[in-house]
C-alpha cells in the first residue's frame, strides 16, 4: 500500500490532461542517464509490487476503508487501535462483485492494517 500512496501523490497531470507516473518518470531518468553514458536499467522489481489474484480484492477492500481506524485515548494522548470492523464489513458486503469467502478477505484486510501500523510504529521509533 505504501508504494500505492508513493506512486498516487507523485503523479503529474499537464495542462493538456496527460497523466505522468512516478514510473515515467523513473523511465525518463534512466533515459536521461543511459544518453550521458550512464548504463542501467530502472529497478522496477524493488518498486512494483504485484499482487496475486487471490489478494486483489482483499487490497482493494482495504484502500477502501484504510482510514477507518479506531482510536483509544491512554490517558496522555490518542492512539490508533485498531480497523474499524463494521466497516470493513461494509466494504465486503457492498462490493459490486460476489466475493466467495468474504471471512477470507476480512482477516487478509485485518492482516494488512496491522501490518502497516507495526511498520508505521516501528519506523517512528
């Protein structure tokens, strides 16, 4: 999801409605040095991330409601706790398509905010 947010706030919309990606970007940088002699190829394997069919609606569910957290107030300040479960739930129940195990994507959304926040914690620490 990280590379989702990197790649969604570097794009460039021109004047004239042309979307340029952090990707074309990447490409015109290595353009640029392979022509001063630079050899290379851009590092897509360490930037892309490709989900497995079996993960893209549990990923889409959670760009979904990745906002809905929880928070708990300790006595000194807020911290977020935990994904809203309800709406989670919401997500699954309203997605335009039959989902075949929709506990499955629950507990892969789950996994994933919980992941990132240890990530989040970790990284400020």
């Amino acid at each position: 999801m990280r590379f989702n947010d990197d790649h969604a706030a570097s794009r460039i919309v021109t004047d004239g409605g042309i979307v340029i990606t952090k990707c074309d970007q990447c490409r015109e940088i290595w353009i640029e040095k392979n022509q001063r002699g630079i050899e290379g190829e851009p590092d897509c394997d360490g930037c892309i991330v490709v989900l497995l069919k079996s993960n893209r609606i549990a990923a889409h569910i959670y760009q979904v409601v990745r906002g809905q957290s929880i928070f708990i107030f300790n006595g000194e300040r807020s911290i977020e706790y935990d994904i809203n479960h309800s709406a989670v739930w919401s997500a699954i129940d309203h997605y335009p398509k039959h989902i075949p195990n929709p506990w499955d994507v629950f507990e892969k959304v789950l996994h994933t905010y919980h992941t990132i926040s240890r990530e989040r914690r970790d990284a400020d620490t």
